[in-house]
C-alpha cells in the first residue's frame, strides 16, 4: 500500500515523525507543493523562499540515498491543494498521505479540506505530531485554559520534561526502489526577488549544514550564551532559527543537544544552556498561543483593549524605519543588517520594535509584516508574538510603561560602537561615546553624512504613554 509524504516546514530526513511513519507503513513517495500566491499572502520573505528550494535540493538528494522521489507539484494558494493531492493520490494509487501537523490558522483550515477531499475518496489522512514539544492544549492551567504568562509555562514545561523526555527517531533506512523519478527543483520563483550570493554564504542549506552548525554552539558558545547573547557584535547566538523555523532541524535535535552539553539537566547545571533552553520554550509558547488564542494569527491584538490605540499614520516614520534612516545608529544598523541578511539579532528585534511601536507609536502589525517580508526565519507565532510583547498589546507583554531608550540600549549592548560600524560605515569616525547619539553642525563644521533623529525620545515616551493610558478600562 503506497503512502505519500507531503512536506512543507519539516524540510529533513532525520526525526521527521510523518515520513517515519509513511516508511513504516508501505513503499513512500515524497511530494512538496509550491504556493507561490500563498506566500505572498502571508508575506514571506524572498530570502526564506529561496531558503526552501536551496534545502529542498538537499532535501531531494537525502531521499534519493533512501530511494524515495521528491515529486514538486504547484498549488499557487492552499484552495488548489485538495483537488491537487486528490488527482496526485490516483495518479500514484496512494493508500494514504502522512504530514506534520502545523498550527497557524490557515494551515489548520488547508489541512481540515485535504484531509476531508481524500476520506471521502477512500484515501487515510494521518497528521502526525512533529514541530513541538508538547501538543496544544497538553499543558492548560488549573482551570484549564491555555497558559497566558511564560513563567508559569515554562515551569510545567520542565516538570512534564522531568518526566517524560521526548526523543529523537532514528536514521531511516533506504526502502526497496519504485520506479518513480524526482521531478527537477526550481532555483527561483515568479515574483520573488533574486538573493545575494553573499547572503546565501550567510544561511547554507541542508541537514549536515544545520547539523554542523549545531554541533559548533552546543560544543563551545551555548556555555557562554547567558553572558554574550544579548551583544550583537558577539557571536554569542546559535543563529539556528531559519533551520527551525524550515524544519531543517527539529526542536528535539536542539533539546537533545542542549542536554547533553549539560550533563543532562533542564533548570540547573550551566546557566547558558538553561537560558537557551528557555529559549526553545518561548517559541513553544508562542505557538501554544497561536493555537489556544486563534485571533493572534488572524491580524489581532491579544489584549482586545489594545485595538483602540490611536496609532499614528505616519508612512515618512515609518519608511526612515523601514530603510534605517530614523537617526538612531543602533535602530538603523539592526534595519540595515535585516535587509542585507535577512536576519536580525534578538535584542536588536526588541529594541527597533519598540521604537516602531512606542517612540513613532506606529501600528505593530506594520512592523509585524515588515519583518516578514525580509526575516529568513519568518515564523508566525514567534514573529507575532515578540511584536505583540514589545508593543504591549500581547500575552505576558512588557509593561506599556516600560519603553526601551535606544542610546542607552545601544550604550549598554555595543559600548564600543563595534556593531553599529559595521552597518553605519559614514559614522566610523566617531567616538565611542559620540557613535551612539552622532552630534550634528551646522555652520562652519561639515555637515554629518547621516540623518538626524526623526523623533524627540522624551516627548515621543510621554506620546505612548498618554495613548495607553486614555484606552477604555475592561469591565
């Protein structure tokens, strides 16, 4: 009885809980389904497309060793897909279609219709748990609804850990051949822009290549982790999130690394691996929240109240945002660093959201898809859910009261100005301490090849404030 693996963001051989299963239950043929109007419509980024075909290269030949075709097919939205995989299925005389189970709210509705079109045509449909630690809705609070604050999720976290530690599957083995070929992978999409070289260097593809990777930070970095990670001139991040957010690794890979560069221990042992550790629990959370909270990704607030912030329509602010020309060195290198990357370090997310957000008091759903549109990472929940934090308006959000001052976030977190250098070329010459607010002349002294501060940070702060403070009280 021939199964079917269809693969979207679980891009690897190895711990893949859907094509174990397919391998287990009869001869497998791998297909991927390409949605080029899909993602325009959730705003992926050129980058992280280009990312998917690169690993799907790699991905085809690691079938090829295990004689599975990878067969790629095109949907250009989700509603094509369960006619598409219907006429695939009788093509091939599959018996039944395995997939990893995804969580956003139109994933969730793409999979409910192919799901129903193949029962119905006599065809198992078998979502299999894969891209978490625990199942939505397995870790609820007393009352039993679904954790709002991450203290209190990451504590049940690690006690159902304690308990029950989730593992990896082992390496397939090859199956015996079907004569079915692979189908050639595109190098580019329609309508998405071409990537730099340089940028491709930045994010090889493929399972060795995150694998190495992995291996490099939980053998040497994840020690120190703690102390650099919120330094963006260090090395000190696994810089793995495209890998998880592809599914190029699994979060059981990582969990299983960070243990055993701790001798085995969750919440003691060295404080780098725990607090990375956590850090694999708050994209579990988020995701928990994507599920438990379905308006999160449906372009809502989570605090309902916040949706009568009066944001500002300010398109100037926020394009100087967009292009990293707001006069703000540490806000316009992390922008710059973004658009020739397509990555951004985690502190420097937090900063430049909240100066979106706070000091331009701009919508944080604009900054949201922005972000999109550019991270090669570009997940969802996680996304989602640092935007709503930073902008006060999420679950276990900070304090609306709480505003980031960028200079001194910037004076903490790259004293030395390595890191704003790097991006900012024009302010090298700067001191170490001028470098974080560049002082501009005017008269007989050159004028300073960089733009001044589009926003006043002690009037902007009294700005949010006010706006926070004026929203309708929940009864």
């Amino acid at each position: 009885m021939r199964q079917l693996v269809w693969f979207r963001t679980d891009l690897r051989v190895h711990d893949n809980t859907a094509l174990h299963a397919a391998l287990n239950a009869g001869p497998t043929i791998a297909v991927y389904v390409l949605s080029p109007d899909q993602w325009h419509s959730h705003a992926d980024a050129a980058c992280k497309v280009d990312f998917w075909l690169r690993n799907l290269i790699e991905l085809q030949a690691s079938l090829a060793k295990l004689n599975i075709a990878l067969l790629i097919r095109t949907a250009t939205d989700w509603q094509q897909a369960p006619a598409l995989l219907e006429q695939l299925c009788h093509t091939l005389h599959i018996s039944a279609v395995h997939v990893n189970t995804e969580y956003g709210h139109n994933e969730t509705q793409r999979d409910l219709a192919v799901g129903t079109r193949l029962v119905d045509q006599g065809i198992q449909f078998h979502s299999h748990f894969d891209r978490l630690l625990f199942k939505p809705g397995s870790l609820l609070t007393q009352t039993g609804t679904y954790f709002k604050v991450f203290s209190q999720f990451k504590k049940t976290s690690y006690q159902r850990l304690a308990d029950s530690l989730p593992t990896t599957l082992h390496a397939p083995r090859p199956q015996a051949p079907l004569a079915i070929e692979s189908d050639a992978i595109p190098t580019a999409m329609a309508g998405f822009a071409a990537v730099t070289p340089q940028l491709k260097q930045l994010w090889p593809a493929g399972e060795q290549a995150a694998q190495q990777r992995l291996n490099r930070f939980s053998a040497a970095a994840i020690d120190a982790y703690l102390e650099q990670r919120d330094f963006p001139a260090l090395a000190g991040s696994s810089q793995l999130s495209p890998y998880l957010a592809a599914g190029v690794l699994s979060v059981r890979q990582c969990l299983h690394a960070a243990l055993a560069a701790n001798q085995g221990e969750f919440a003691s042992g060295k404080p780098g691996v725990v607090t990375w550790i956590n850090e694999l629990l708050w994209r579990e959370f988020y995701t928990h929240i994507l599920v438990g909270y379905p308006r999160v990704s449906r372009n809502q607030a989570f605090k309902a109240e916040t949706e009568a912030l009066a944001w500002r329509n300010a398109p100037a602010d926020l394009l100087a945002w967009q292009q990293g020309r707001t006069g703000f060195p540490i806000i316009d290198a992390a922008m710059r660093q973004l658009l020739a990357t397509g990555w951004m370090h985690n502190r420097l997310r937090m900063i430049v959201a909240m100066f979106l957000t706070k000091n331009l008091l701009i919508d944080w759903r604009e900054g949201e898809r922005f972000f999109m549109q550019h991270l090669i990472d570009g997940d969802l929940a996680a996304n989602n859910g640092g935007w709503q934090w930073s902008a006060s308006t999420g679950t276990d959000a900070v304090p609306y009261f709480r505003i980031f001052n960028p200079i001194s976030q910037s004076q903490r977190f790259d004293p030395k100005g390595v890191f704003i250098r790097h991006w900012l070329p024009e302010l090298q010459h700067l001191s170490d301490k001028d470098i974080h607010q560049p002082k501009h002349h005017d008269g007989l002294f050159a004028p300073l090849a960089y733009p001044k501060p589009i926003v006043d940070l002690a009037a902007s702060r009294a700005r949010a404030l006010a706006a926070f403070k004026n929203l309708p009280k929940v009864s």
